[in-house]
C-alpha cells in the first residue's frame, strides 16, 4: 500500500513544470473526449458522402480509378503512420486518452 500512498501523494501534491500534475494527468482525458466526438460526428457524414460517391461512380458521373487512389496512398501513407506513432508516443497517460475518445464516440448522437 505504500506504493499506492506515494502515487496519490504525487498526483495531489506535485508540479510538473509549474502546472499541478491532476493537470496533466486530465489533458489526455479531455483531448480523448473531443477527438471522440468529432470523430463520431465525422463518421456520420462520411458514410453518407461515400454512399453519394458510389451512387456517382455507379451511374458514370464520376470516375474512381484504383491507380489514382493507390499513388495518393503510396505518398500520404507514410505521413499518416508518422503522425500516428507520434500522436501514441507523446501521450504519456494513453489511457486517458483511450478512455476519453471512448466516452467522446460514446456521448455522440
């Protein structure tokens, strides 16, 4: 138990870089909480803009070529994955993070 003292002890009494540490701690919660809402809220928008795409490409008014789709893969991609594993290694308290995006998708209607 002297463990688990030392940790709540830490996270009430302590500074990190001026700010209290409950601060820091929250942060990820928070940021999770957005992002999971805007993301909700953009997932309903993109099923409805592809299936308007399908529609398009189906009945000829639009063309989707797999070359054009698979160059802007092979330079964006990489971009992606970057930002990806950098946004998981700066969040110290990732699950924080991975609870708040939960409760964010969650809270979404």
């Amino acid at each position: 138990m002297g463990i688990l003292e030392d940790v709540f002890g830490f996270i009430a009494s302590g500074n990190f870089g001026g700010v209290p540490t409950i601060v820091w701690m929250l942060l990820p919660l928070i940021i999770g909480v957005i992002v999971g809402y805007f993301l909700h809220k953009f997932l309903k928008i993109a099923v409805i803009v592809g299936v308007i795409v399908a529609i398009a490409s189906y009945l000829g008014y639009l063309s989707l070529s797999t070359s054009s789709m698979a160059s802007l893969i092979e330079q964006y991609g990489p971009v992606v994955v970057h930002y990806g594993t950098l946004l998981i290694g700066i969040l110290p308290l990732g699950i924080g993070f991975i609870i708040g995006f939960a409760v964010g998708f969650l809270i979404s209607k």
